[in-house]
C-alpha cells in the first residue's frame, strides 16, 4: 500500500501493479489456508486413511473459485484479501500457541503462550482495520477451541479471551465516536431507516440464501447488487432462508457444543464450517450495523473457505460410512474436476472484469442490478455512440435511484441524439448542484444555441456572475451571445 501510494504520489501509478498485489495476496491467503486445512484434517483426532489429500483439494478449491474474482481482480477488492491474511495467521497463530503453550508449567512457557496471544491481538486489530469482518475472529476462535477440546473451566475461558473483549469494546467505542452507529450516507440513512430492524431480518434471511448460491455456483458475475429487494414480509425466498439457516445453525450447534464429546471429529469439523460462513458474514447482515449493502460477493471471501470446510468434513464422513475404493476414487475424481471446471470459470471471469463493456453487459442481466450497473452499462454505450441504448439504461437507473452520474449521463445521450430541448433540464439540474462544471455549463449553453434560445443563455449567464463576468470562463461566450442576440 505505501508502494501504491508513493506511485500515486509522483503520478506514476501503474494498476498492474495494483493487481499484482492482489494476486500475491491470494496466493498468501491459499498457503494460509492450506496450512488450516492440513491442521484440521490431519490431526491425531482425525480420521484415517486419504485425508492427506483433503488439504490439497480445499486449497485448491479455495484458490480457483469463481466468486473470488471480484475480490482478486478488482482492486477495491483488496480490503478482503488483506483482512483474510491477517485473520487466517492469527487462528494459525493461536491454534499453535494454545496447543504448544496452553498446558501451562513454569513461568517460561507462560511467558510465550502471552507473547502468541499477543501477537494474535495485533493480527486482529490489523485485520479489523483492513475491513470490519475481521472483527468476528475471537468467535472463530471460540469456535476452534470447543473444536479441540481445551478448555474445561469458566476461568480459563475468561483469561484467554478477556483481551479480546476488551479490545473489542475500545473498537466499538472509538467506530462509534468517529463514524456513529452507521458508515451510511446521509440519502442511505434515510433509506434504511424506513425498513424495520423485522423487514432486515427476514431481507437477511433471503441474502444469505442467495450467499449460498453463489458459493455452490459463483459463476454469475456482476458489479452492481444494489437492485437486491427488501424483504417487506415473510414472502417465499425469506421463509425458506429462514428455514435452511435455522436447521444448519441449531443443527451445528448441537453437535459442536452438546455432542462432541459423542460424535466423530469430522462431524464436528462439518459443524465448524457452517457456523464459521454464518459467524463471518453476521457483519453484513445490517442487523446490527447498516452497511447500505444487502449482497456482494466479495464479502464471501473467505467466509467460502469455511464452506470448504464443511465440504471436506461430508467427503471425510462419505468415505468413512462406506469404505469402498472405488467410491472414493469418485469422489476425488468429481473434487478435480470441480477444481478445473473453477479454472476455466475464473478465466471466463477474470476476461469479463478486465472489460468494462463486457462487464456491465453481464451486470445488466443479473436480477438484482441496482442504479450503478445501469448508469456503468449508459457510459459504455455512450462511449460506442450508441445513444438510443444509452438513453434508455440511464432512464432505468434514473428510476431506481436519481444522481448526478445518470442525469449526466442522460444529458450526453440526448445531445448525441440532437434532442437538445429536452437535455435542457437535466443540464440545469446539474449546473444548479455545482455552477462550477464547465463541462455541463458548456453543453447547457450549446442546447440553447442549438434551439435558439439566445436570449435564455444570456441571462442565464448573467445570473451567475461567478463564471461570466471579465476574465472568468465565459466571459467571451458572454460577448458572443450577446452580439448574435443583438444582429437577431
């Protein structure tokens, strides 16, 4: 980042180099997680036979999912691959601490487990800065040490996460003294607050249901969710997220907190990964923070390495329940395709990303294509002159939400389509939210030469003093308008 910045600075940024990053952050992020899977699944607890192979097949699946391109390619993405390193090397971090130091004898062993977790503090304040889910670890970590079976007494309980919470409650107090119970903007605020904390609800309980959709086929690509609907009552899609969600949370923890002392670790590592997905996307429910955002999926980022998780736990337990070759050897074979079917889908995606055109032709197709993807999809069409089109997608992004960009937008395809009285008005609209643009006051005052109205510009310039008085911008144009308005 001080690289990019530094580039930025003496105005020699290069957006390979933006990229590059990004994709030497994915590849840390795979080592990390192969490096979780492998402590997973090849503990002593764990089950026997090719679970050797399990680590290889997760991080590869990890790696080569579609849903992470956006992530990885686009540079925005790059908060969800910086909170990903740092949080997967904090659990690492804590899992070897806790493990080799946990058992405390004598007072230098006690020294290093403080030392782990301290550095598991910085870790994960580093993480939360990067991007505010990171801020669920101390819940993952919960979750991992009910998985290895630590800790027995309230009192340990309080002495290895009694920082965490502390620490969490400087966060919130610090958030909520800089950016208040909310990182909306104002026209956003306003938005949200007319939907009930009951209608966030059950409009989680549909996102999350689309979130498993785009783990299980990430193949869709758009840039723009913002069209997602609020759920206003328990319709179809919300009653049956509610239902799928419920089953899989109460189910999970039944088995991790009450049955793990009489189920298989694998089992218990399957509960492990449908808690962990859940826990990871909790802070972009808007349940208890509104992010203006109900879906994006850049946000399953690394909450998809917990999927695999789950994943690897029902190939182990497949494998387990009918100790057959063959079967297994299918099973392995169907994983390594889904892997290379991944590779062909990433490239198909990663083509469509580094293509604006393209990108905002998928982005308009998608259901939930709010403002944004309508408005990208105009400027691309204006770009290729072709204004009818154009027009037509910056009225549809006028309709879901008015801003400056598509009434722009709508203003250049009207004068590209010579129809200069009606670019009138959204020209106004616009000179009136900045007087300073001279790019819209130029086109505003070339529409009214266009349709003959002299006289309309001359006093409209004469209203603002600030751009056509001697030695401003229009000071010329001035004189010319009014000596056409005077040989008329």
């Amino acid at each position: 980042m001080g690289l990019d910045e530094e580039q930025r600075e003496n105005r020699q940024l290069d957006v390979s180099v933006l990229h590059w990053t990004n994709n030497a952050g994915h590849v840390i992020v795979c080592l990390l997680a192969f490096a979780l899977l492998t402590s997973l699944f090849s503990s002593p607890e764990g089950s026997s036979g090719n679970t050797w192979m399990l680590p290889w097949l997760g991080s590869l699946l990890f790696a080569t999912h579609p849903v992470h391109v956006e992530a990885v390619t686009g540079i925005v993405g790059r908060a969800e691959v910086l909170m990903s390193v740092f949080f997967l090397a904090a659990v690492l971090l804590w899992r070897h601490g806790e493990a080799r130091y946990g058992a405390v004898i004598g007072s230098e062993k006690l020294t290093k487990l403080w030392l782990c977790r301290g550095a598991v503090l910085l870790l994960w304040a580093l993480s939360i800065l990067s991007k505010e889910m990171g801020i669920t670890l101390p819940a993952m970590l919960v979750l991992l040490d009910l998985v290895d079976r630590r800790r027995t007494r309230r009192s340990e309980w309080l002495m290895a996460y009694g920082p965490f919470l502390v620490t969490g409650c400087l966060y919130m107090l610090v958030r909520h003294l800089v950016l208040g119970s909310s990182s909306l903007t104002p026209y956003e605020a306003m938005q949200a607050s007319e939907v009930s904390y009951w209608q966030r609800f059950m409009t989680m309980c549909h996102a999350f249901l689309y979130y498993w959709r785009l783990v299980l086929w990430g193949a869709a690509q758009s840039a723009d969710y913002g069209g997602f609907p609020i759920s206003r009552s328990l319709g179809p899609p919300a009653l049956l997220g509610l239902l799928i969600h419920g089953i899989l949370i109460i189910g999970s923890l039944w088995l991790l907190v009450l049955q793990r002392s009489r189920r298989s670790n694998t089992a218990v590592l399957g509960a492990l990964g449908t808690l962990g997905f859940y826990g990871l996307l909790f802070p972009v429910s808007n349940l208890v923070i509104n992010t203006g955002v109900i879906v994006s999926p850049r946000a399953l980022y690394l909450p998809s390495l917990w999927c695999i998780v789950l994943v690897m736990a029902l190939l182990t337990m497949v494998a387990e329940r009918w100790r057959n070759l063959s079967l297994n050897r299918s099973l392995w074979g169907l994983g390594l395709a889904i892997v290379v079917s991944n590779i062909y889908l990433c490239r198909q995606a990663n083509e469509i990303w580094a293509n604006e055109e393209r990108l905002y032709g998928a982005t308009v197709k998608s259901p939930y294509c709010g403002h944004i993807g309508f408005s990208g999809r105009a400027r691309t069409l204006i770009g290729s002159q072709q204004y009818e089109l154009g027009l037509a997608f910056a009225n549809r992004s006028i309709a879901v939400r008015l801003n400056l960009v598509n009434l722009e937008y709508r203003a250049k395809c009207l004068m590209g389509l010579k129809r200069y009285a009606e670019a009138i008005a959204p020209l106004r609209a616009l000179v009136r939210n900045n007087p300073h643009q001279l790019k819209s006051v130029r086109r505003l005052l070339r529409c009214y030469h266009e349709t003959g109205q002299l006289a309309q510009a001359v006093e409209y310039l004469r209203q603002r003093p600030e751009i056509s008085d001697p030695g401003k911008p229009f000071d010329a144009v001035m004189v010319q308008l009014q000596a056409e308005l005077s040989q008329r």
